[in-house]
C-alpha cells in the first residue's frame, strides 16, 4: 500500500531531492510502506533509495543523510492508515461497558498492534494476521501490551 505525502518539510533531506505534497510514497529501500511502523523503520538507514509516484509516473531519488535524521515527510494521519479494531464479542469486554454519553474515541474496540507498541494500547493478539507476527518479529517491536 502506497501513502500519499501531506507535507514535505523545508530544507529536509526529502525536499532536498525535490519530494512535494500529493507525492505517493511507495518503497524505501526495496521495502513497501503501508503505515508508521514501516516508515519509521525503514528510514533510520543513512543512504535511501526512496520510490514514489507523481501523477502516473514512478520516479526513484537517492539520499544520503545522517542515521536516524528524519527523512522530512508528514502524512494525513499519524499511522498513514485506518486503525485496526477489534472483531471479538467477549462478553466481559470493557468498551461495551462503556456508560452512554461519553466521547466517540472511547466506543472504539482498539485491537492494533502498532498503537500498542508505540502509545501503550492494550490488545488480545487475536486479530493478528500472520503479516503482522512476521512485521513484530522482523521489527523486534517491543513491548506490545496483552490484555488477557
């Protein structure tokens, strides 16, 4: 899955190679970008060949920055895509114990991995698809809070 670019920061490494809003990230390094995770990931590296789309063309910049320097892209939302939620129906579950009247993000049954390693999010592990167990151990993402 390929993320579309909201911003690309002045004087940035990214600018610098002449990246622009509406641009659609698709590869860093050989690697497919499809959220945070994989972009946070994969842009720690000091050389990058970056992949992205400008209208129907494919174009491919090389970038050499320091390790770990931001590579200066910002997206629409902070996990570049939809969060994942929970399909169980536990009879025990907190969220449909939720009084009425409260605010919507609380009514939301979270069961994503990556907000789990990266804000603290509690999840049940079975909504994982083996895709995602492959990324967790590839990416030695740790901790992942268990709710059991």
């Amino acid at each position: 899955m390929a993320v579309v670019v909201k911003n690309v920061i002045p004087h940035s490494p990214a600018a610098k190679k002449g990246m622009r809003a509406g641009d659609v990230l698709r590869s860093i390094n050989g690697n497919a970008i499809s959220d945070v995770l994989d972009y946070d990931f994969y842009i720690t590296e000091s050389k990058l060949a970056v992949e992205y789309a400008r209208g129907d063309k494919i174009k491919t910049i090389h970038i050499k920055k320091e390790q770990y320097q931001p590579l200066g892209l910002e997206f629409e939302t902070f996990l570049m895509d939809a969060q994942h939620s929970c399909t169980n129906h536990c009879i025990f579950c907190f969220v449909d114990q939720t009084p009425p009247g409260m605010r919507p993000s609380l009514y939301f049954k979270d069961d994503d991995a990556r907000l789990s390693f990266l804000m603290g999010n509690y999840i049940t592990l079975t909504n994982l698809k083996q895709p995602d167990i492959d990324r967790i151990l590839k990416m030695h993402i740790s901790p992942i809070n268990v709710s059991v």
